[in-house]
C-alpha cells in the first residue's frame, strides 16, 4: 500500500487536503511547523494587546502620539517593497535566471538592513525621549512586540544571505528551489505581522 493510499485509509486529514488534490504547499513541512509556531508567538503578544487596551485605554489611546510615525511608515514601505523583492527572486529562480534572482535576493537583503537600521534609530530616539519598557503599559507591549519583530527580520536577513550562497553554488534551480522557496514564505509572515503591528502601535488609539 502507498504512503497515499495509507493516509486515504488512516482518513486523518479530508482527501482534498492532499497534494494531489490540493496543489503542492510552498516551502516544506519544517518551515511551517515553524511559522506555525512564530504565528503562535505573535498571536499571544497580540492578545496581550487587547488585553493591555481594554484594562488601560488611555494610556493606549495617547500612545501612539509619542512615537515616531514618519520611522514607521517609512519601514512599512521598505518591508512592502522587500515582499516584491522577493516574489521576483522567486519568479526568476522558476526561469531559470539565476542571476536576476540572486539581484533581487540582494535587494531585499537591503531592504531588512534598512529596516533594522531605522528601527535601531527609532529605539536611540524612543530613549532620548525618555521612553523605555518601564515608561507604561502601552510601551512595555510596544517594545515586547516590535524588539520580537527586530530579532526575526535579524535572523531571515542571515537565512537571505546563506541562500544567496546555496544559489551561487549551484543548489537552486528551476527543478528544485524549496530551501528558497520556504525563506520566501517565511519572510512573508514577517512582512504581514509588520502590517498587523503597524496599525495597532502607530494608528488605533
């Protein structure tokens, strides 16, 4: 009996979840698991939001005044625009233009050290203010969400870097590109928590 056919018969999972059914997943299995756990994080952070806001809505309400909007939006847009980066790194890796593919993996690379760049700046200047962790409610759950969001843009910019390598290898082409393809995907979700944190921090009061 196939592996197919034993999930058929195990019935665990509907037969329209299957990759035959349902189209091939992106990425691999790990790089869900581990986004999977990631969205856990940030979805406990967001909860802890929500619950900061209701208990202290005043202190959320003039909150958002204090920071530095402009930084903000400014990183929103580099973020946007390292997606599409991206995305064309991806088009061009399934073209088998590799070289166009590592340009574009550069630039989002520059993208995610422009942005932790000016978020470093936008914490030295959240300090001259006299703002830290202890400041209020509001900030403790500013710094606990966006530093956690510093550190994985941090970290997908070293992922960005060890592929640029694996392609200039060799290890990626048109056939077999899942290790790029699960950075892509994962730099996404840290793209769409971004879009997600923005307008809680800087926006809703």
């Amino acid at each position: 009996m196939s592996s197919i056919e034993s999930s058929n018969t195990l019935a665990i999972f509907p037969r329209r979840w299957s990759e035959k059914e349902a189209g091939r997943v992106p990425g691999n299995i790990p790089i869900w698991v581990g986004i999977l756990s990631e969205l856990t994080e940030f979805g406990i952070f967001f909860t802890a939001y929500f619950i900061a806001k209701f208990n202290y809505p005043e202190v959320f309400a003039s909150g958002p005044l204090s920071l530095n909007t402009t930084i903000g939006v400014c990183n929103t847009i580099i973020l946007l625009t390292s997606s599409y980066f991206m995305a064309k790194a991806m088009s061009n890796v399934r073209r088998d233009n590799l070289k166009k593919c590592e340009r574009f993996l550069w630039l989002t690379f520059v993208c995610a050290c422009m942005y932790l760049c000016l978020k470093t700046y936008e914490f030295n200047w959240n300090d001259v203010q006299g703002y830290s962790t202890k400041t209020n409610e509001f900030f403790t759950v500013y710094y606990y969400m966006t530093f956690n969001h510093f550190l994985h843009v941090g970290w997908a910019g070293c992922a960005i870097l060890w592929v640029i390598f694996r392609l200039r290898s060799g290890a990626y082409s048109s056939k077999e590109h899942s290790g790029l393809e699960a950075l892509a995907v994962y730099w996404h979700m840290i793209d769409l928590m971004w879009i997600l944190i923005f307008p809680l921090l800087y926006v809703l009061r």
